[in-house]
C-alpha cells in the first residue's frame, strides 16, 4: 500500500490521539480524587452505622428507664398501703409484724431499683454523650464527603472534556486520511491496540520489540510512501523525524 507522508505525518497524529484517550479512559477509571470520595463515603457509612446503633442502644436504655420507674412506682404504691394499714389501727398484732416486715422489704427492694435506675442513668447519659460526639464526626464526614464528591465530578468533567476535543481532532484526521489506509488502520488497532507506532531508531514504537538487520534494510530501501508494517506486530511503522505538521 502507498501513501502519502503528508498521510503518515496525519497517522502518527491519529495513533497519538488514541494513545492519548486510552490514557484518559485509564485515568478516569482510576481517579485519586474517586478513592478519596469512595474513602470519605466508607468514613460517612461507618459513622452512620455507629450512631444507628447508639440509637438503638439508647432506645434500649430508654426502655430499661421506663420498667425501673415503673417498677418503682409500685414498690411505693405496695409501702403507701402498708403504711395506711399500719395508720388506721386495725390489724392485729400477727398483721402487724407481716406489715413491718414486708415494709422493710420493700424498702431494701426500693433502695436496689433506685440504684439501678442510677446506673442505668449514668450509662444513658454516657451514650447521649457519645452520640452527640458522633453527630458532630458525622456532620464534619459530611462535609468531606460533599468535597470529595465535587472534586471528582470536577476532575471527570475535565477529562470528558479533553476527550472531547481529542474525539472531534480524531474525526478530522480520518476524514483526511485514505479510506484504506484508514481502515487498514483501524483493522491492526483493534487487533492489537496499536494501529500505527514512529520506527524509533532499529525498534517499533509500538511493540518496542528491536528489528533485525535485514528487516531495517528491507524497510530503509522501500520509498517513502511505501507503507510499512512491524513484522513483530503487525502496527503500521511510520518512517517519520521530527513534528508531524
């Protein structure tokens, strides 16, 4: 196949252009400013997920409260009745000393609940402190994570815009190009990644493999619009120094 060197010059453009957007497709793929993000998003879930369980663990609290209190209320109502049995002067002696003695009883029982419910309150109180702890760590985690997530949208959007321009250059050097010399490029890209590298000194840009003596002569002697292909690879090789404009 023939072509014009002012088509390879074109062709080498082409091949920068697609190694270029493979560079881009790999960097978006690969963000550091998306590991951050999916960094900042792991801290934001964990702290959700401790102040659910805070949540919960308070509720559990809450519950625990509300039985002492209730358990509470009875030990006094049981005392207020004794108490009022004892005051009206009607049990017999026998009575009298089952009532003192259940009296006491419940005063231990009362004095326990109340010690309890201390307990359970100090512990309540221990938990609201550390979820509001955790709120103030999950606003702030928030906070990142809203960061991390606009720094990444900023650095794709930029990306997709480069891709852009460097699609519409692309269309315009193909437009250009010779319809076989086109898709006999297009054909080895798709086989190989590669569909056009520069002859960088005896070794092929693209498979970076060196040439042998007699197939850098047999490349040396064809005339410049001789199109020219790695016998390694099979990528077009571009006999071209210097720019390509």
């Amino acid at each position: 196949m023939k072509a014009e060197l002012a088509q390879q010059r074109s062709l080498l453009e082409l091949a920068e252009l697609d190694a270029e957007q493979a560079r881009l497709a790999h960097r978006a793929a690969n963000l550091p400013e998306q590991q951050e993000y999916d960094t900042a998003h792991g801290e934001q879930r964990a702290s959700a997920d401790r102040l659910a369980a805070l949540a919960i663990a308070i509720e559990d609290i809450d519950g625990q409260v509300k039985r002492l209190e209730a358990e509470i209320d009875g030990v006094r109502q049981r005392e207020d009745r004794d108490r009022n049995l004892l005051d009206s002067g009607t049990v017999n002696p026998k009575q009298l000393e089952e009532l003192q003695h259940e009296l006491d009883t419940l005063q231990r029982r009362q004095a326990s609940l109340e010690d309890s419910l201390l307990e359970v309150m100090e512990r309540r109180e221990q938990l609201a402190a550390d979820q509001s702890e955790e709120q103030a760590k999950a606003e702030g985690l928030q906070a990142n994570l809203t960061t991390a997530g606009h720094n990444r949208d900023e650095a794709l959007a930029e990306i997709e815009r480069v891709r852009g321009e460097r699609a519409a250059r692309r269309e315009e050097i193909v437009a250009g190009l010779d319809p076989g010399l086109a898709q006999l490029y297009e054909r080895q890209r798709a086989a190989s990644g590669a569909g056009a590298a520069r002859l960088l000194g005896r070794r092929c840009g693209a498979c970076r493999i060196e040439l042998d003596r007699g197939e850098l002569a047999r490349i040396s002697a064809a005339p410049e619009d001789e199109v020219v292909r790695c016998p390694e690879c099979q990528a077009i090789l571009l006999r071209i120094d210097g720019a390509f404009r």
